[in-house]
C-alpha cells in the first residue's frame, strides 16, 4: 500500500497515512481535537535505481566501454598532474 502524507490547514501538523488507491484518506485532523480540514500534500516518489553499472553501461556513454580514470577524453591532464607541474617549475626558479 503507498503511503501518502496529509498536512492539517488549521494547525499545520503533517502525518503519513497508508491506504490503497482507490481508499479516500483522512478528512479532519485529529491531533489535539484540532479538527482542521487534512489536504493530501505532493512529495517525491521514493524510486531508487540498483544494479551494476546503472545508467554507466545503459546509456551514459554510447558503447558501454569504461574510460580510463582521470582521461576527460579531450586530452586535458589531471589536477594533480598541473600542481605538480606547477610546483616542479616553482622550484626550478628558486634554484
């Protein structure tokens, strides 16, 4: 059964109510004898994707094949390769 979460118009106190698709919910609040009118609020379904190499091997990069780490495929070098570089030229001038 989905859980659906109802917001009270009069007080504001949110509850999670279970009950069927074709069941209707709460009308009224019950908390504290408040008996404000219940509106059933919007969220985001819980969908959680599992499995090896979800969307990586599906269609993220065309062929499936991995490419190798750090290779941005345009030929760019890896941040640690630059500060390397950068501090390799650094103490080049201090010598």
């Amino acid at each position: 059964m989905p859980t659906y979460v109802y917001k009270c118009s009069k007080c504001g106190h949110a509850r999670e109510v279970r009950h069927g698709f074709d069941e209707k919910g709460p009308r009224t609040c019950s908390r504290n004898g408040c008996r404000g009118k219940l509106e059933r609020v919007f969220t985001a379904p819980a969908i959680i994707f599992k499995g090896k190499g979800f969307y990586v091997t599906d269609y993220g990069r065309g062929n499936g094949k991995r490419k190798p780490r750090g290779d941005n495929g345009d030929g760019s070098e890896k941040a640690s390769e630059k500060i390397e570089k950068a501090a390799e030229k650094a103490a080049e001038k201090l010598d």
